[in-house]
C-alpha cells in the first residue's frame, strides 16, 4: 500500500500473554468488524459488541459496571452529567399526563428540570418532606410513576428515609429514583434500602479532582435497565471515554476521599458554630439515620447578617475557593439562592430551608486547621 494508506490504518497491538493494570482509554467513535453480520448486533443490545461509542465504549463500560457493583445494582449507564442521567431517567420513566411524587429539599437543576415537565408535558409534581410515609402515601395517585430522593439533599443536608419511603412505594407500583451524589455508595447504597434506580452526579466525589463532568444511573432490575438503554442511545448523553477513564481514577481513592472529608466536616462544623457571626450550621447527623454511615463533605451555615455578610466573607477567603461544584479534594463555598438554587422562587427557597445568607462550602482533604484558620480570617473581617 502507499505510504499515504498506511499511514491512516494503523493497528493497536492486542496483549496476549499479559493485560493492563489501568482501565485503557478506548478514545474512539466506531469500531470495524471482520465479520459484517455482527455489526448489528452491538447496535441493537446493550451486551452486543462494541459498535459505535454513543451505543457503548469498553472504558465507559469499564466505569459502569464498578459503579454498578458499588452500588450493588445490576447495571449502569454513564451519562455526560449529572443533569444527563436525571433528564434521562425522569424522560425515560415518566410520559405526559404522569404524576411525580419529589422531595421538596432537592438540587435546583432538578427544581426546575420538573417545573419544566410540568408546563410542557401535564405531568403533575407533588413535593413531600421526604421523611413521613404517611405524606407519601396522601401524595400518591393512580398517576404516579416515581417518587424522587435525594439521600442527603443538596445543600441542605436534610436525609430522607429511605427505608421507610420505598416499601410505601413499592407497594404502590411507583418506582423509586434516589440521587446519591453526596453521600456516595461509601456512605449509602439506596438499592439495599428499596430503591429502583440510583442517580450520581460523577462530576462530585465519584470522580472527585474537579476535572470531569459526567453522570451515571445506577439500576436494580436488569429488564429496566434495557428499557432506559434504549431511550439513552436516542438521548445521546452518554459519557466521554477519557471522562469516563479520568472518573474511574478517581474511584480508586474514593474511600480514602470520604473518610478525610468526614473527619474535615466534624472539625470545621463544630468550629463555625461557635463563632459568633454564624446563626445556624446545617450539618447532616448520620448516627440519627441508620442507612447514612458517615458525614458528607459539605453542608451550610447561615450568617447573621445576610447575603450582603455572606458575599464579604466569600471575597475574603484565600484557601477556600468560590466555585459551584462540590465533592472536590478542595474546599469550596457558594451562595445556593443566587448560583445552584437561582430558579427557585423566594416560597420555593423557604420551603427548602435556604435563606438570603444560606452558604454552602464543601469540604475537601486539606489540613482542617488551613480550613478553620482561612474561615476564622474571613469571618472576623465580617464581623467588623
């Protein structure tokens, strides 16, 4: 062949006697077959042979099976975001005329993800407190097709109980969608306590180096999971290889991850609610809930005096940074009302317990007395 041929058909060697300690990153859009009756079975199945990389790619799948396995579900699909895997579930499982039973305390993407159903589809959202079986049970209709959780509500830290929720459910023929992302499958595994389909933002502590935006829905029922495969493929928010590649590197510290962050929380919430210019920390209690075994690394606190305190301290900081994310080996801090919570109206931001000077820092793995010493600074200035 010309040089000019050869040099576009350039094979990959195959390892025959030995196999790669790393997930290899499979950064390709197709695949060739010797065989072209084969072809069609990896786009019609998702255990079909890799055909085409929004169907399926061997290091996304690499990725879903281990997230799968954590969670103790039966399989996985890795989406682009976090917001990815929720539109695609609640588009997948919900149709028009269908009701939503949604915990109020919920990520303000998902506020308005389900106002958005409501006005273009009729379908019917019911907000619940997320912990009272019988508000579940008043709230349900012939219509209802999912009650939505969050194990630890973003940003409040409110946990709903999921062991007293999903038999209620169950019972009723409603599937269960919990969003997991900050209390991670170190911290709860949702499916050992009822629920049907598992939802993680991987952009949080799953991937955890603030490098990657993806998402992943984690189900119980393999059949369910098929049905949803289908619906994703016509979506097309499926998950980068080297995203899915660069997440599954930070799986490997996960534990480790959690664990500093626990230990970081405990130190810095018990430190700000001394301080004199903090009127409440709303910290996640984990012993109180028997299915949540440790604390996640980010909770609120609220300031006395207000949004115009918050923006002082949040301009004064030097090691903690402002950012909207969450779940990072650093520390950050927001302000939920004006940035992640912003499509919520002021009744709205009530009943999830947020007010003008809500702010939410998430906790990374520095030392804890950086943390404190950088907080401490910031909110002696507001003071004065």
């Amino acid at each position: 062949m010309h040089p000019d041929t050869r040099m576009v058909h350039i094979e990959a060697p195959v390892p025959a006697a030995s196999s790669p300690l790393a997930v290899p990153i499979y950064q390709t859009s197709s695949y060739a077959f010797d065989d072209p009756e084969l072809i069609a079975d990896g786009l019609n199945r998702p255990d079909g042979g890799y055909a085409y990389s929004r169907f399926a790619n061997p290091t996304v799948r690499a990725l879903e099976n281990a997230v799968a396995d954590l969670e103790g579900g039966a399989a996985a699909i890795a989406t682009s975001s976090g917001m990815g895997a929720i539109s695609l579930l609640l588009h997948s499982l919900v149709g028009a005329g269908d009701h939503v039973i949604a915990q109020r305390e919920v990520y303000g993407g998902t506020h308005a993800h389900l106002r958005d159903l409501e006005k273009r589809f009729d379908i019917g959202v019911t907000r619940i407190d997320g912990r009272d079986p019988e508000e579940l049970r008043a709230a349900l209709t012939p219509r209802t097709k999912v009650l939505y959780l969050e194990t630890v509500a973003n940003p409040t830290g409110h946990i709903s109980d999921l062991p007293a929720l999903t038999p209620v459910a169950r019972a009723a023929g409603v599937l269960t969608v919990v969003d997991n992302t900050f209390a991670s499958p170190i911290f709860c595994r949702p499916i050992e306590h009822g629920a049907d389909v598992v939802v993680h933002s991987a952009t949080k502590f799953l991937s955890g180096h603030s490098d990657v935006t993806g998402g992943l829905a984690v189900f119980a029922d393999r059949s369910r999971y098929e049905r949803v495969w289908e619906h994703a493929v016509e979506f097309g928010s499926v998950a980068d290889p080297f995203a899915a590649w660069l997440t599954i590197r930070g799986l490997h510290t996960l534990g480790l991850r959690m664990e500093r962050h626990a230990a970081n929380v405990t130190r810095v919430a018990g430190w700000l609610a001394t301080h004199p210019a903090v009127s409440r920390v709303t910290c996640p209690q984990p012993g109180a809930a028997g299915h949540i075994t440790g604390f996640p690394g980010a909770f609120c606190f609220d300031l006395a005096g207000g949004r115009e305190a918050g923006v002082r301290l949040m301009s004064r900081l030097r090691v903690i940074k402002v950012a909207a994310s969450l779940g990072s080996t650093q520390s950050l801090i927001l302000h939920p009302a004006g940035t992640t919570h912003r499509q919520l109206t002021p009744e709205q931001l009530r009943e999830s317990h947020l007010t003008p000077g809500t702010i939410r820092i998430a906790i990374g793995i520095e030392h804890p007395d950086d943390l404190v010493a950088d907080l401490a600074q910031a909110l002696d200035f507001v003071a004065r």
